[in-house]
C-alpha cells in the first residue's frame, strides 16, 4: 500500500518530523496534538487536524505515536480503546523493553495490531539517509505499511517481541552515552590547561575513529565467550595504569566520576584471575540476573 493515509499523534519536534515526512512522500496525513495550536504550521502544508483523537484515528489505517513516554500513549489511547480494533498502531515513543510488552498485550486485548519502534536520530535527520528506525512486535504492520515506515527513515524489523526495538534502542543510546561521557572528560581535562576544544577535537575525532574498530573485536569475544581471543593489551596491563586517568583528572582539578565507575570491575575482573583477557570481559560482571 503506497500511499496508505497515516494518522500522526504527537506533534512535539519529533512528531512533527514524522508528520512532515510522510506529507513529503505523498501520504495523506492526519495529524493529531493535545495542544491543537502545534498542528497549524503541518496544516498549511497539506496536513488534515483532527479535533479529537477519537477522530484521528478513524481517519487512517496506520496510527504513529510519538508521545513524552508510555503512560501518555495510555492516557491517550484508553478513551478510544473500542476503536482500536482492526488498526494497525506504530508507536515510536520512547520506553523500555518491559513497557513495549505491556503496551503490546494491551493493544492486543483491543483488537489492535500493534508494532513498537526506536527512532535511531534526532528530528532533522527524519527521512535523511543517517536516520533508521527499528521495529518489533507486529510483522504485519510492517510489511503491510512498510512503505510509509521508510519515508520516516531507514527500517529495521527485529521479530515479534515488541521489546526487541527499545531494548535495542536503550542499547544504542547506553553506547553513545558511554562515548559523550568519555568526550566530555577529554574536553575537561584539556581545557584545564586552555587547550580550546575546537584545536583538541581533532586529534579527539581520529582517536576515537579509530577505537571504534573494537566494536566488532569485543563482539566476537563475547559471542565465543574467548575473552583471550586476539588480545593486544590485555586486562591486567590496562588495569594498572587505569589510575593514572584518574589521578590525573585530579591532578588537573577536574571531577573523574564520569570515568571512575570502569577501575573497580577492571580491578575485579583482574582479581578473579582474568588479567590474560581484554576489556570484553567486564560484560560478565554487568549482567545482574542468569
């Protein structure tokens, strides 16, 4: 179905992207927004306002959610529920693996087919070759409006567990935050000698391109479960000059806790007789639960 209409609620910046998106692409867009003001600009350009949700969702087979988080996708759904039925819901609001289940058997119980998603970008990205959504839950929604999806980004079906895409998503967001917190203590440390970022962030860029590359290493480790596997600099060597990051931060008069948390599993991994392997080890002493 190619140009299937698609009804859109939420019209924060992400929302917005989403409608204007599928406006683009030719699809008859219905838009939807607790505060109706937000809908005027999308309006001008094509797209129909529903007064009511009620009414925005009569008016298209496809429903895209993208709301604060999971309890206003409730607050939002529960008066229509009866009207769900035999709809296809894609929420791409942001929650956690556990809430994407719930929110499934919910949609389930109404009749609604539902699929969950991750939104891999930021508004201005939408429907730009660096922007990817993934999905989970219903392998008919996707299929069957698949066309619409890829006018928002790049798809990625995971399965049918609606956790699939948020836990993903979490994932990917844990990975480049870890990343942010490691440029930000950079940034500290050479600023505290009035190194500007601009001339550091250079050098910064190559070094960080360039460890990327242990993705892929610290994947095959993991997955064989051989932490000794093509080892370089193994755990024990790390572990004993992991300190100097710390002291020197100190040194500089710049807080550490954003790197200080990684020395004690290093030391404990090191102390459980695991010095010969690398960092991708440590994924051991995260895991909380068998």
């Amino acid at each position: 179905m190619s140009n299937t209409p698609v009804t859109v609620l939420g019209l924060g910046d992400m929302g917005t992207a989403l409608a204007r998106a599928l406006l683009k692409a030719g699809h008859r867009t219905t838009v939807w927004n607790r505060t109706a003001a937000k809908a005027e600009a999308l309006v001008a350009e094509g797209a129909l306002r529903a007064e009511t949700v009620a009414e925005a969702v009569a008016a298209s087979p496809l429903v895209v959610v993208c709301l604060l988080d999971y309890d206003s996708v409730r607050q939002t759904l529960d008066p229509v529920a009866g009207a769900l039925s035999g709809t296809a819901v894609a929420n791409l609001t942001s929650g956690t693996p556990r809430q994407a289940r719930e929110m499934a058997a919910w949609a389930a119980e109404r009749g609604a087919d539902y699929l969950d998603g991750g939104i891999m970008a930021v508004p201005p990205m939408i429907a730009t070759p660096a922007a990817f959504v993934l999905y989970s839950g219903s392998r008919s929604v996707f299929e069957t409006h698949r066309a619409a999806l890829d006018a928002l980004a790049q798809s990625h079906y995971l399965g049918e567990d609606a956790a699939l895409a948020p836990l993903q998503d979490i994932a990917l967001l844990s990975g480049m935050y870890g990343m942010f917190s490691g440029i930000l203590h950079a940034f500290a440390l050479t600023g505290s000698e009035g190194i500007k970022a601009a001339d550091f962030a250079p050098m910064l860029q190559r070094w960080l391109n360039s460890m990327s590359g242990a993705v892929a290493g610290f994947a095959a480790q993991i997955d064989s479960g051989d932490h000794a596997q093509g080892v370089v600099s193994n755990l024990a060597m790390q572990a004993a000059a992991y300190h100097h990051l710390l002291e020197a931060a100190e040194e500089q008069g710049v807080s550490p806790e954003l790197l200080a948390p990684l020395g004690p599993l290093m030391a404990r991994r090191v102390a459980d007789g695991h010095g010969h392997e690398d960092l991708s080890g440590l994924v051991h002493l995260l895991r909380t639960r068998a």
